[in-house]
C-alpha cells in the first residue's frame, strides 16, 4: 500500500531532525508537502516550507493526510495521535507506514522498518521468542513487534519498571562482591557513576569515540573519587580506522558518510586474554553485534553478565539473541524496555550461576 503520492500533498507533524529529513525525503520523490505542523512553533518557516500551528489550519489542510514525524524516545507515539485526532485530522501517517517508500531518502534511524519486513521475518521472531527466560520477556517482545508493525499504538507509553542495565536481573540483592565491568559506549559516564553507587568495582574499563563524549567523561570520572580507565576507542570484531558522526550527543554512532575518524579495537584485542570481565554493557549505537563478535573469548573464558542494547535495527530483536544463544554458554535471556515508543530495549544475559 503507498501512502504517499504525488498528486496527494500531506502535512508533516514535528520540525525536529526526522520531520525534516522526511520532508526533504517526499521533496526528492516529488511528494507535494504543504508544511510542517507543530504544537508551539518556533518560527514560522522550515526547510523554506511554512509552520503551522494547529489553530492555524482550516478545514481543508484538516483533510489532507498527516505524516507523524516526531520519532524519539520521550513522547508516546499514541500521545501524538492523540493530538492530531484532536485537531480534526483523521488521515494519520506513522513513521513505518511511509518508511518502505523513504528508506533510501532516510537511510537507517534505528529501530524502523516497514511491518513488511517484520511479518518476513515471523519465524525468527518466534525462534527469539522461545530463547526467552520469562514470560515478562515474552511479552515484552510481542509487544514491541506489534507496535512497530502498528497493531499495538497503546504499547509507545509503556516502560518496564526496572532500572536500565543495572536490576535485579543483573545484581541479585545478595551480591556484594566486587566485580570488573566494562562499558562500551560510555557516553559521559553515567552509567558507570550510577553503577558505582551500587556495587563495589575492581577493575573498569570505559569505552568512549565521540570526542566530546569522551572529554566529559574523563572530567566527570576526575571530579569523583571513583577510578576507571577511560578509552577513547569504538568497540568493534577488530582494529580499524572508521568513519563517525560525531558532536550528537549520545547518539553518535558509525556512520560511511560521517566526518571523524575514529579507531575500533575488539574487547578480546584490548584485554587479551589477561583481565577477568564480570559484567559488559553495550550501548554503541548499531554496533553491538560486531563487539559481541570482536568479545568471543572473553565472553567463554569468563562469562560476564550482560546488558546490550537490542533497538538500533528492526534484526537487533533475533539476531542478537541468536548469537548470544550460539555461544552454547547456557545464558538465560531476558528482553526489557527502558523507554518509550520501543527505544531503549535491552537484552539481559545472565549465567546460570546468578540466576
């Protein structure tokens, strides 16, 4: 079904990056865009296409179709349909409803996809969903995949209650050792500060590319009495140069068309072999099948618990348990959600012994 036509001007809901990209995106197909819609505007123009208000809209900008494009993960999706049925808009556009005709225009943005390619891909995500250890899990995972294909818009409000990466499932209450933990994508050292509170570090490894990133990192980690060794390096199978888009926050990630250079190492590489691991946390923006890849070793000498970031790719939801699974390690897999509108998920791997 397209949704898009060239004889069908359309509104685009949100001026934010995506809205933009997708408004540039129809301009290259030849899709009439009439303007962007936004709640409180700012300006009155975007991308040289006008901002409208919604009390600015007459009955026939009402009719026309309205693409939502406001795609993070701070806003339930069904809060803005909600807006828009409001503002008399019956004609309303979802992000992984136009996505198949603007792939190429928008390139990847993490998580979606045409519900066509996850209704081809049913038998993996039924192969995932038995690798799950609990029902909480299974749920979790039909959910999203109904919501991404646009069956379950209720599920964009709903996050889990566990705290992200660092949870019972990953630190039982009886565990007061001290443990050795290794953080690819550090970002600014959050994760570690809050992990610090918690437990009792040994050893800590922070992996960090974005050049920004990691100089607030490394004045962050200055400012504790916390130690920590700070690497200015991606996580990857191996050693390589490669190109990144920088200066984005947390969300700077490999990229063929970005600007910095950046070097890769694999964890097996760094740590060769001579450090124990108790827990490694992957949050590298796509990349995290690569560095379980380049991790091989130390994951079967010292089997670390782990909490990956399973919502950079639609395949993240079946390829990332397989290979987990293919290790032959026994880990018990769980799947939660830390955010809304399906970002943040994480796949928690636990051994056996702390299960």
């Amino acid at each position: 079904m397209h949704y898009l036509t060239q004889d069908d001007p359309i509104l685009i809901f949100g001026v934010g990056g995506f809205g933009r990209a997708v408004a540039n995106a129809c301009k290259a197909k030849g899709i009439p865009v009439k303007g962007f819609v936004q709640t409180r505007p700012m300006s009155d123009k975007a991308e040289n296409l006008p901002v409208y208000s919604w009390s600015d809209l007459d009955t026939a900008s009402r009719d026309l179709p309205l693409v939502v494009a406001i795609y993070n993960r701070d806003t339930p999706m069904d809060q803005l349909v909600g807006f828009a049925k409001e503002a008399g808009f019956s004609r309303i556009i979802m992000p992984w409803e136009i996505y198949a005709e603007l792939e190429d225009e928008l390139g990847w943005r993490y998580w979606l996809t045409a519900p066509s390619f996850l209704a081809q891909h049913s038998v993996d995500i039924e192969r995932s969903m038995n690798r799950l250890a609990d029902e909480k899990s299974r749920v979790c995972l039909r959910r999203i995949v109904d919501f991404r294909s646009g069956t379950d818009l209720g599920y964009a409000n709903y996050v889990h209650d566990d705290p992200q990466y660092f949870n019972k499932l990953t630190l039982p209450d009886d565990s007061k050792r001290s443990i050795s933990y290794l953080d690819g994508g550090a970002y600014n050292g959050d994760s570690f500060l809050y992990l610090s509170k918690k437990q009792s570090i040994n050893n800590c490894w922070l992996f960090e590319p974005d050049p920004s990133n990691y100089k607030e990192l490394v004045q962050n980690i200055k400012k504790t009495d916390r130690h920590a060794t700070c690497v200015p390096l991606a996580l990857s199978d191996r050693y390589d140069m490669l190109t990144f888009s920088a200066e984005l926050g947390e969300a700077g990630h490999l990229d063929p068309a970005g600007t910095n250079m950046i070097a890769s190492v694999s964890i097996d590489e760094f740590l060769g072999g001579r450090q124990k691991v108790d827990f490694i946390k992957l949050d590298v923006e796509g990349a995290e099948m690569s560095a379980l890849n380049g991790a091989k070793e130390t994951i079967n000498k010292h089997r670390p618990t782990m909490a990956i970031s399973c919502y950079h790719h639609p395949y993240d939801l079946w390829k990332l348990p397989d290979m987990i699974s293919e290790l032959g390690l026994d880990y018990q897999l769980y799947m939660r959600q830390h955010a809304f509108n399906s970002f943040d998920v994480v796949l928690y791997a636990i051994p056996d012994e702390i299960c």
